[in-house]
C-alpha cells in the first residue's frame, strides 16, 4: 500500500532516486553505502531531487502529523546527514486545520539510525 499514485512514486523521499540522478549525470554512485561516504550537498543532481522530492514529502510529515500528532519526526536510515540537515528545514506545514484550529506541530530532527538499525550496523566511510 502507498500514499502515492503511479505518476507520483519516482519523487518519494527515498534514496534510490538521487542515486538514480547522480548517475544519469555522469556520477558513479556504487550504492547507499557509497552515497553517504561521497555525498556533495552542492551537486545540482541532489538539489533537482530535493525540490521534485518536496511535495512527497510535504505530503508525509502532513499525514503523520495530522493522524497521530506526534511530538516528534525523526529522519533516521541511511541517509548522508547533510541531507537529512538539508530535508528538515524545507517541508512545509499544510494551512488547513479543522475547525479553525492549529494543531501542534512535530519537532523536525535528525536520528542517528533507524530504530530498528544499531549505528554499528552501518559502515564507515573510508
């Protein structure tokens, strides 16, 4: 199941698509891994991804924050942290509220890993 519709689903916010840029412009990007390791926060591949990728994830931090308010969002994984300090100062909180009212809003933060994910788990960049 997704949230997304076919025409949507190659701008999710997932790491698979700024890997797919990199390499269709010209950057030899071998995986994740790799990804985390040579990550350049200034590439034009990684800012086109940004943008396309923003209303997904508008979309997302909305839904969670709308059905379970939560104090918190973490943007965990393996994402290069750049990134994640990157993507948590764009989204944008959605202007309709229900009965007038503003709902609390989730603090946006960076997790170390994913919590299912020990940060041993993940390998360093050489």
């Amino acid at each position: 199941m997704t949230i997304f519709t076919d025409a949507e689903v190659e701008r999710r916010p997932t790491l698979q698509f700024p890997i797919h840029e990199l390499r269709a412009n010209g950057v030899d990007v071998a995986s994740v891994e790799d990804l985390r390791c040579r990550f350049d926060p200034a590439s034009p591949s990684v800012q086109s991804w940004i943008a396309r990728t923003l209303p997904a994830l508008d979309r997302v931090i909305n839904l969670v924050s709308g059905l379970i308010v939560p104090e918190v969002i973490a943007f965990g994984g393996q994402r290069p942290p750049e990134l994640g300090s990157m993507l948590i100062q764009r989204p944008r909180f959605w202007e309709k509220y229900r009965y007038g009212v503003v709902p609390p809003r989730p603090k946006l933060v960076l997790g170390r890993q994913a919590a299912t994910q020990p940060s041993s788990a993940l390998p360093s960049c050489p």
